[in-house]
C-alpha cells in the first residue's frame, strides 16, 4: 500500500510529466459566442479543454465534525475529442484532531452538449464517479459513488419577462 509520501511524489511525477507534454499555446477555457466563461472556485463552467490545476487549497476553521480542515485537490482535464473530455481529480486532507491522508479517487466524464453563440449560452452533462478504496484507508469510503453532473452558463446582459418571452436589456 502505498504511504502518502509516495501518492504525494507520484502526483507530482506525473503533474510534472502531463504539464510538459503539454506546452502550446494557451486558450480561453470556455467560449461560446463573444462571451468567455471562466472558472471559478464554486461554480464551475460547462467548457471541456486541457487543464492541469495544482493545487486548489480550501481551509475551514470548523467542519460538520467541529473539527479544523485544510483539503489540497489536484485535477487534470484532457479532452478525448472535440466538446468531450476526462476529469482525473485527488487529493490530501489534513485534520486537526484526526489527523491526514487522502481521499478516494474521483474522475468526470464531461460532455459539451449545447452552445448557442448568438445568446452566449452553454449546457454540458458529465458523469462524476467517486472510486472506492482508493485513498487513505480512514479517509476513503467504501463504495463507488456516481453523481451525473450539468452545468449550465449564459450572459447576464439580458432578463426575460416571465409574462412574455421577449427579452429587453438590462439598462
């Protein structure tokens, strides 16, 4: 079983190794129209491109359990074809008491299903699964979880009426 000093150097290799392999030119993360949609730490975006983030760092002074929390994820996004991509995520937790490890393995399958240029408007359906047994013996759970996903973004530079269907914008 591996300790969480060699996940943790494994990690790294292979963060290391993808971010090489991957140099070009960088883009927008989400476009749909003349709108870019970017990512932010609680809401992500429906885009699916090559991303590589290392690390999102969350710190909460008291959890459910009371107790103090620092959680590091790591994740890497490669688009398999044109609107579709794999999300591979991981990542340490600290707790004090309670002590450290890592939880289970969670990877995304993410699909670009709608853009409409003309209203700036995206839609995509992923399929998150959660890999039993992948972690830290006391912080990973025991069973797969599957949650499907969707992720919807539009410009706010207009309102609907809810009695019509016209739309004026804001001024």
């Amino acid at each position: 079983m591996m300790t969480s000093l060699h996940r943790l150097a494994l990690a790294g290799v292979i963060a290391g190794a993808a971010a090489l392999a991957q140099i070009g030119v960088a883009d927008a993360h989400a476009v749909c129209g003349n709108r870019i949609f970017p990512a932010t730490l609680a809401i992500d975006d429906p885009g699916v491109s090559d991303e590589l983030a290392l690390p999102t760092v969350s710190y909460m002074p008291k959890n459910a359990d009371g107790n103090r929390e620092v959680d590091a994820s790591f994740s890497y996004t490669k688009t398999i074809f044109p609107n579709f991509g794999i999300i591979v995520t991981d990542g340490p937790t600290w707790l004090h008491p309670g002590g450290a490890g890592w939880g289970n393995v969670d990877t995304e399958a993410k699909y670009n299903i709608w853009c409409n240029a003309q209203h700036e408007f995206m839609v995509s359906v992923g399929l998150d699964v959660s890999w039993a047994n992948t972690g830290t013996h006391r912080f990973s759970e025991t069973f797969n979880t599957f949650t499907l996903q969707s992720s919807i973004s539009a410009r706010a530079s207009a309102i609907c009426r809810p009695v019509s269907t016209s739309c004026a914008p804001l001024r």
